[in-house]
C-alpha cells in the first residue's frame, strides 16, 4: 500500500520527464467544427504543392501541404462525417460531408497523409520546399527550393527549377 503523503507528492509534483517528453498535439478541425482531429508530433515534410490536381480539387492557387506518418493523425469527432474520393490510387481525399470542407488526403504510395495546414491553424508551419512548380500558376519567390516536380526519394526527378 502507498502512504497517502506520498500520493499527494507525486500528484502536485513538476512534470514527469515522460510528461516533457509527450509529443506535441495541435488541434484540427472541418469549416464547420463537425469534424475534429488531431495531429501529434513532427511531420515527416512540409511544403506547397503546385500541380494541378491540388489547384482543382482546392479550388485555390497552391496547396500548402504537411506530411503525416498515419498514426500521427487522430480523428476526436465527426469520423462518420468524413467523405472520400480518389480520382487516382495515389491520392484518397477526404472532406466533411456537412459543410464540404477539405481535410486532409492519404497517399498510399507513400504511407503518408498531407494534413493542409489550412485546417490545423496553430500548427507551426515552416515550409521547406515547393514541389511541382513546373505546374505553377502562382511562382513564390520565396527562396525556397523549387522542385519541378518531386524529390527523388519520393519517385520524381528530384529536378530543381529557377524562381
Ligand atoms: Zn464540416
Ligand atoms: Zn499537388
């Protein structure tokens, strides 16, 4: 049996090293709130993507895209609310059936969920590259490396274009 002076000790202690050392979560959610999520930890990259199936399927300029291994994502609510679609086997996204909100899109290919940044608002973006700038439709001159499409890890030609 554990003396009650030494529950309370532990119970009103500093955090735990393993406490310290929990991964970061950031709060994520649909336009309208019924969909809800988290995302736990570092992605594996951050970045915009600049093809076309990203610039049609969000209806705006660019896609500013983070990259999740799938156990970091976790979805808190509204699961049954989510609608997918793939227009190809590489790319499954989903969105909110309520309000139509995008939310995030798997990558079989990769084991790799983008997560939009858009939609996990505290998240600290910093965005290391920009992928399919061959396609562009809106040129960042931001400094960042351009790919012309993908890096070579990733099945492209790992191919850098000018600003
Ligand atoms: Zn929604
Ligand atoms: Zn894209």
């Amino acid at each position: 049996m554990v003396p009650d002076d030494k529950l309370h000790a532990h119970a009103s202690a500093a955090p735990t090293p393993a406490a310290k050392n929990t991964p970061p979560t950031w709060q994520g959610a649909c336009f309208c709130g019924t969909v809800r999520f988290t995302v736990t930890g570092e992605p594996e990259a951050m970045g915009y993507c600049h093809c076309d199936s990203c610039r049609h399927w969000s209806a705006g300029p660019v896609n500013a895209f983070t990259l999740w291994k799938p156990g970091a994502l976790e979805v808190t609510q509204g699961a049954e609310s989510i609608g997918t679609f793939h227009k190809t086997p590489r790319s499954e996204r989903s969105w909110c059936r309520n309000c139509g909100g995008h939310l995030f899109t798997h990558h079989p290919h990769w084991n790799l969920t983008d997560v939009y940044a858009a939609v996990i608002p505290d998240f600290p973006f910093r965005p290391a590259v920009h992928v399919n700038y061959h396609e562009t439709r809106l040129p960042m001159r931001d400094g960042l490396p351009k790919l012309h499409d993908l890096p070579a890890e990733m099945g492209g030609s790992g191919a850098s274009v000018p600003e």
